[in-house]
C-alpha cells in the first residue's frame, strides 16, 4: 500500500504532531509520502491521498477546490471531496442546527447584505459578541467585541469590512473559553479515540497553538458525545459517496455556556490537527488500522 500525505509548504518547524502516525505507518509497512497538495506529481501512483497539513488552503480556496476535484478522479481521497466540499463553508453549522444539533445561538451574515449592529446586540440581548468569518481557520478575522458604543463602532467597521466578499456568523461571546477552553473529540471511523482541552494564554480567545494556547488530554462529557455523535451520523447519511459508510476522521470541537452547555463549535473534516501527542500509539495504530480497512474493503480506486 502505497499512500499520499497532503501538507503545505514552509509547514512551521514546531508542527510535530503527526510523527508518530508517520512511524505508525512505517511499522505497518505502509509506504508513505509527505508532499505539499499542490505538488507536480501522479497522484494515480498512490492508492490514496491524506490530507493533513494542508493549513494554507482558505488563502488558495478556489486553487485548493480545483485540486480537491482533480486528485479525486484519480485516487482516493480522506475524507472524500463531497465532505471536504460540504465542510469548507462554516454554513454547515446552520445546516446542522436545522438538523437538531446544538450549536450557539447565531446570526448568519450573507455577503452583499447590510446589517445594523446594534440592532441585533439589542434585539438578542447580548453584552459581548464574536463575529467570525465562514471560511477561514487558525481565528483569521474573528472579532470579539463589548456592546458598548466603542465595541459596537468596531463591531461594525469589521463587518463592513468583509461582508463584501464574505459571508459572516455573529454569536454571543462565550467567555467560559477564557477559563475552560474548547474541548475537542477525535474520532476515527465514526469512533471516538482521544479528547483534548485546548486553553488559550489569560485574557485571550484564541484556542490555536500558534498563539501561546496550552493543550490537555480530556475524556468527552456524555452530553458532548451525543452531540458529536449525532452530527457524525448526520455528515455520513447525507455526503458520504456510495459504499462508503464512516469518515475516516473527524475532530470535533465544543465551546460552553456558563452552566457547562456544550455547543457544537465546528466540525474539523478537512485538516484538522489530530493531537496524536494525547492519544498516544493507540491512537496511531487506530488511524493506521482505518487506513488498511478502506484498502481491504476494496474501496480505493483501482
């Protein structure tokens, strides 16, 4: 067996997380290569392509999507390109909640639209907001703000900003992230593997690594799992091409309301960090087990 694993260039010397899947990988007998997605090479030689790092595809969207479609008709891609479709516009999060999956209370932004700021904090009754744009990652352009007449002026200049060339989601700011952080739950095959709390620097929002955040092992509450496994379901019924029945993985991410509420915050299909560090070899050997199970199945392109 003979895979493709998708990165980017100039990946930051720190990202080390997947080394031991790689080694995993490498036990299994399991040729690898690592290459940044827009490499010049057949992707028909592989029996499948994985994305991973590929954490530079929101500035190359159209570029990213053109790829997605093209490696698709000659390999077979995790997860495949209907889900990675679906999952790149955070207007998922609205379809979910039509779907009975809890998400935080939000008002959806269209592009080309005018929205009165103000109006809407009043009308929701909302001390703080977050503003946070519906494709993008690693919190670019995400806006927290007080409503008060400063933070709603800033408020409005960042939406005016972007609501030309981007859909936007406005939500209550949920300040239990300070303190507790969001919590995460990786699942492989639809199964849950390990968890993780992710717990920004005092006074910050932002969850990521690349902004001095702290990360620990964390077992999913009972009211999380349903969520997750509820949504989990949801993606499979609807955007999994035939004869396939699980997602190979999938990270999903909780923030929390003052009495401990979990809200489905987004769901990670496309090139999530996988925080091998807290589910250890058992977790690699997980994945890798998933991987040689499509290959065993017959579902890889032939």
């Amino acid at each position: 067996m003979k895979i493709a694993i998708a990165t980017r260039h100039n990946l930051p010397d720190w990202e080390q997380d997947d080394q031991p899947f790689f080694q995993a990988l490498t036990d299994a007998g399991i040729q690898h290569d690592v290459m940044p997605w827009d490499s010049d090479i057949r992707w028909s030689d592989y029996d499948l392509c994985l994305l991973r790092t590929t954490w530079d595809y929101q500035e190359r969207f159209e570029e990213f999507t053109q790829w997605v479609k093209t490696v698709s008709q000659h390999t077979q891609l995790c997860n495949p390109e209907t889900v990675i479709h679906w999952n790149s516009h955070k207007g998922y999060l609205r379809e979910l909640e039509q779907n009975g999956i809890q998400i935080a209370p939000s008002v959806w932004l269209d592009r080309g639209q005018a929205y009165d700021i103000k109006s809407i904090m009043a009308e929701k009754g909302w001390q703080q907001g977050f503003i946070k744009p519906l494709i993008g990652a690693n919190a670019r352009e995400c806006c927290r703000f007080n409503s008060d007449e400063p933070g709603l002026a800033r408020a409005k200049a960042h939406i005016d900003r972007l609501i030309t060339y981007e859909d936007l989601v406005l939500q209550p700011y949920l300040s239990t992230v300070e303190s507790f952080g969001e919590t995460s739950g990786i699942f492989f095959n639809n199964q849950f593997s390990h968890g993780t709390r992710k717990v920004p620097v005092q006074g910050d929002f932002r969850v990521q690594d690349d902004y001095g955040a702290s990360d620990f092992p964390y077992q999913l509450s009972d009211a999380e799992k349903v969520l997750a496994d509820k949504a989990l379901k949801y993606v499979c019924d609807h955007y999994l091409p035939p004869g396939q029945e699980q997602l190979l993985y999938a990270r999903i991410d909780f923030l929390h309301d003052a009495d401990g509420t979990p809200y489905l915050n987004e769901m990670e299909l496309i090139e999530p960090s996988l925080f091998f560090r807290h589910g250890g070899k058992q977790a690699c050997d997980t994945l890798v087990s998933a991987i040689q199970t499509i290959k065993n199945n017959g579902v890889i392109n032939e």
